[in-house]
C-alpha cells in the first residue's frame, strides 16, 4: 500500500487528518453523481484518473447518488466504489469515508443517527464497498435543526433539548466504539455540524473514554465562509480537520453559470438554484472572483479550491 501511494502521490500536497488520522492527499475525489449523473464506468475512470493524479482519498455515503435522491438509487455509489475494489482487487489503494445519512433522509425510512442505526448502517456499506473496514465513518448531518444545507438561518430554541442531544450522542457513541474495537471502522468524524454540537461529542466522548471525531465535513468556499467564525476556532484547538465540500459553490465559482445560463448537462439542468446558492447577490460576488482570477492569470477553478 506503502509503494502504491509514494509511485503516485509525488505532487500531490497531502495533509494528516485529526491529530491521529491518517496521512491522506489534500484533495479528495468526491463521488455523490455516481449512479445518476455518472455511470459505473465513468466513476471506475474517474477513480483510476484521480490515483494517476496521487489523489488516494475518497468520500461517499450511503445515501448516494444525489440529483435526485431516491429510495432506489440510495447506496449505488457505493456499489460502485465496492466494484472497482472488486475488479482491481486494490482497495489498499484508497483511504474511503462514507456516512450514515441523518434524520428525515430517505435512507432507512428516515430514522433518526442513534446507535442501532450506526451498527446496521456500517454493515451495510462494508457489503456495498466490499471491504473489511472503513477508514473515515461519518455522519451526515446531525438529529436536530441546524442551518447546513440551507433550510433555516437562524437557531430555534425549540427544536430539541439538551437531555435529547445527550442521549442521542451517547447512542451512537456507543456504537462507534463498539466498531472500532472491531476493526470495522478506523476513524469517524462529524458533517454538517455546529460549533455547539462539535463541542457536544468532543466532551461525551472525552466522558464516555472513547475515541474523539478527527475531522468535520461541512460546506466552505469564497461564496460560504461560516467556517472561519467559531468552527475554525474550535477545530483548530481540538485538532479537527475541516473536510471542505462545495469548494466550487457547486460549479458556480467556475464562471460557468454567468448571465444566469444553464449549460447543457450541468447541474443546473436538475436543481436550478443550486440548492439554494443562486442568491441575489451571487452572480455579482462570483463576477468579482472572476476578475481576480483573471488579474492574476489564474484559473477561476484552481483559485477557488486554493
């Protein structure tokens, strides 16, 4: 695995997650249009390019494909993903993050992450990945309200209680334990939490004796900088690596959006705001960045994931 990794990694940056993670290259290989958008050979391509490339991280979840989601497409990325490992029998290639998807999803019926959930979930993405264990087990957004993804801006006081979100973090806690002791999963970390909720599961887990999270996968670009408040803060001193998604505010920082068009096949074509992202102001921020690339001979994509 060693040997794989130092004959393709030599340009790429690479990074440790966490304070005890593992060594990964600093871009990861997204996969959540594999199924839908991509086909099975498309996303065995985009995997072999990526390792030609020195890329050997990739992220997935269970719920995957996205665009749309629906209950018979959910964990098709990672069949496909688990073929690949299959035809090339190079799985040691890669360092794989899946999720469990949270409450409310179309996964499972939408039942809400708590420890039962956990147990089941891990074993079924071992079957569709076909591996013996996950390096980076995740999950996807948390059982209460939070305002990832768009859907509200502001903290409703009403929405839970602090007892539930004690009691639903030492669930699920209680589970990844249990997994990594069995060498199921590696490592595990949190997606699309808030500063509170990431304090939360450091001290439970502190609490219960058992492993910490080591990375948090929320979304950050130019266009979403929620992060550089109180997340960056708190990471930085609890040694949790921020896991950027959308680093291209889903293609719109690329430019290619402009004068409010949508490309052919793009995925403008299936979600047309973008989840949310095309604002009033977003064509003239993205206006902006593009002049800067420009002005410094940039490519507006290699600017934006810099």
């Amino acid at each position: 695995m060693v040997g794989a990794r130092e004959r393709m990694g030599k340009t790429m940056d690479r990074i440790r997650l966490g304070a005890t993670g593992p060594d990964v290259s600093r871009i990861c290989l997204g996969t959540m249009t594999w199924g839908t958008q991509n086909t099975e050979a498309e996303g065995h391509a985009q995997m072999d390019q990526a390792r030609a490339a020195g890329v050997d991280f990739l992220d997935t979840a269970e719920m995957y494909p996205v665009n749309p989601i629906t209950e018979e497409t959910i964990g098709r990325t990672e069949e496909i993903i688990g073929s690949w490992n299959a035809k090339t029998g190079r799985r040691d290639d890669w360092v794989i993050a899946t999720k469990i998807a949270g409450e409310g999803s179309k996964a499972r019926g939408g039942e809400p992450i708590l420890g039962k959930a956990v147990s089941t979930c891990i074993e079924a993405s071992l079957r569709r990945l076909r591996t013996d264990r996950i390096d980076l087990y995740q999950l996807h957004w948390p059982n209460r309200d939070v305002y990832h993804f768009r859907e509200s801006w502001g903290f409703d006081p009403r929405s839970h209680s602090k007892a539930a979100v004690r009691s639903d973090i030492e669930s699920a806690l209680a589970a990844l334990g249990v997994a990594i002791k069995a060498g199921k999963i590696l490592h595990w970390g949190l997606s699309n939490e808030t500063t509170w909720g990431m304090a939360q599961w450091l001290h439970l887990a502190d609490e219960m004796g058992l492993p910490r999270p080591i990375t948090i996968q929320n979304e950050y670009s130019l266009m979403c900088r929620v992060w550089d408040l109180d997340l960056a803060e708190l990471a930085h001193n609890e040694d949790q690596t921020l896991l950027a998604f959308s680093t291209l505010a889903t293609g719109l920082l690329t430019g290619k959006y402009q004068g409010n068009v949508t490309p052919p096949g793009s995925r403008r074509t299936r979600n047309e705001t973008l989840g949310g992202r095309i604002a009033p102001r977003a064509f003239e921020a993205v206006d902006a960045y593009l002049k800067i690339a420009r002005d410094a001979g940039l490519d507006p994509a290699a600017m934006a994931i810099a």
